[in-house]
C-alpha cells in the first residue's frame, strides 16, 4: 500500500545493489490506498526493517508502495513524529532491553552499554534508566559527550579504550549484569569477560568489527548467554508487543532531547557528520520540511 509520509525519521543508512535509489530505512504516515483488508485510507501506520530503504525504495520520499505485510498499525501512545523519532534504532534498543529485563532486574547489578551515543545506544540508555537500572555508557567520546550522556540517564561513563583493548584472559572480573552491545569487536568480547553470572548480553552491530576472540569459559563458567538482534525480520507479533512496549511503559518523556529535525536537503551534513563519527542521537527527517 502507498503511505504518505507527514513527519518522519529514517536511519541514515543504505544497503542496495542498483541505482538510483531512494534511501530511508524507516517511514511513518498515512495509508491513501491498499490493496489489503488490513489497511484502510487514513491509517496510521510505521514501517521499519525488512527490506524497506535497501533493495527496495525507502522513506526519503513522500509516497512510498511496501509489500501489506511490512507495515503495522501506529500504536496507541505514539504519534508518527515520536515512532519516527525511535525508528529502527528505538525498536532495536527495544529488543535488546526486552531480552534484559526478563532475565536481569535492577537490583541485580549494572547495565553497560556500548556505542552510548548513537541512536541505539542513546535510546537504551534512557529506557533503561527510566526502568530503574544502573546503567554505564562506554563511548569514544567520553571528554565531549559525558554531560550528553548522563543527562540520558547513565550513572557513569567510561570510554571505549577501557574496553577496547584485546585481553588474552579468558574471563576478567565480573562488573556487569548484563550488557546492551552495539559495536561488536574486541569491545563486545571485554563485556562478556566481565559479564557476571547467568548475565545476559545482546549483540546487535559491528562497527568496529564483526569477529569475536573468546573461549567458552564465561558461557559455561558464569553461565552468561549471549543473545542476538535481528530487528530487520523479526515476526510480526513480537514486532507489535516491543512497539507497544515502547509506545506505553517504556515511552520517554525525553525523546525530542534525542533528536533533530531536518528536511531531504539538509541531511548531507548530517550524512558527514555520521560518517566522521561524530553524529549523536536521532535525526528526524521531514520531507514537507
């Protein structure tokens, strides 16, 4: 069906095999025709994952045609500004708190992550802080970004060469409970070093490298389970409950602090920005704008 785009945000990244292409991994807006009973005109509906914005054209545009599967209907509690706002980068970070609030409670230790300040990172800082969890930021730019960072809710800051540096240790001391990771890499495998018993960490990125150097001794010494985010084909019905989620108790009254408003021409400097990796937080994308 076709939705008309009125406010929007979409994840500054691309993946495709032909051009010209329209990029824009996430969309919010209004149905105007659907070929699907599920649908009607006039329905508010988001869209994120699968293979919207990579192989197939995304939401830098006003009207886009996804397959009737693809979208699900704006949660109650939500505008299309503020699911936008979240995007891919919000329902990750939702998938990656859900795992850990099942399995680890706040009294049972801190939470670290990763990446603090880009769009996952960000995102689950503050919906973790906002559930009461003790949550320590590791960022590359902890001299520019800690204020930003404690400001999102983490009680402390490390930076990412404490974390960065291969350890041939097999296991370090235990600090974490559990862990929200979005680079992956020698990172990734210091926390789950350092991860204490039965914790739980999620692996959801690879920026800095998709390999992992480690023995089995944290999994079958503290029992920690490593678990995988795959936001982009999750099913449907798990899709609907993290968006409910975080439509309902895990909404923040902060979310417009996380993001800035652009319209399609200016979003190159903030592509830049991106690149350099410099840019923090979300970049909502108005194509009326």
């Amino acid at each position: 069906h076709n939705a008309h785009r009125r406010q929007r945000q979409m994840c500054i990244r691309d993946s495709t095999r032909s051009y010209p292409h329209t990029p824009g991994i996430d969309a919010s807006g209004e149905v105007v025709h659907s070929n699907s009973s599920n649908f009607k005109e006039g329905d508010e509906v988001l869209v994120t994952g699968y293979d919207f914005g990579m192989n197939t054209s995304g939401g830098f545009a006003e009207y886009v045609r996804v397959p009737a599967e693809w979208p699900i209907k704006l949660p109650n509690g939500l505008s299309l500004k503020e699911s936008m706002m979240l995007g891919t980068a919000g329902f990750t970070a939702g998938m990656s708190i859900d795992k850990i609030v099942k399995n680890i409670k706040p009294e049972d230790g801190a939470i670290v992550v990763s990446g603090a300040t880009g769009g996952v990172g960000s995102l689950s800082i503050a919906i973790l802080a906002k559930l009461g969890y003790h949550v320590v930021a590791v960022t590359g730019k902890k001299d520019e970004e800690e204020e930003y960072l404690t400001n999102l809710g983490a009680k402390e800051v490390l930076a990412r060469q404490e974390f960065g540096e291969e350890n041939k240790r097999p296991m370090l001391k235990g600090l974490f409970a559990g862990a929200v990771d979005t680079v992956g890499g020698t990172v990734l495998d210091n926390i789950i070093k350092s991860t204490n018993h039965l914790g739980v960490v999620t692996s959801c990125g690879n920026a800095a490298s998709p390999n992992l150097n480690l023995t089995v001794f944290p999994f079958i010494l503290r029992g920690v389970t490593l678990v995988g985010i795959d936001s982009q084909n999750c099913p449907m019905a798990y899709r609907k409950e993290i968006w409910n989620k975080l439509a309902t108790g895990w909404k923040l009254d902060n979310l417009s602090e996380l993001c800035i408003e652009q319209g399609l021409e200016e979003l190159m400097g903030s592509i830049d920005t991106m690149m350099a990796g410099k840019l923090k937080g979300r970049v909502l994308v108005n194509v009326n704008k």
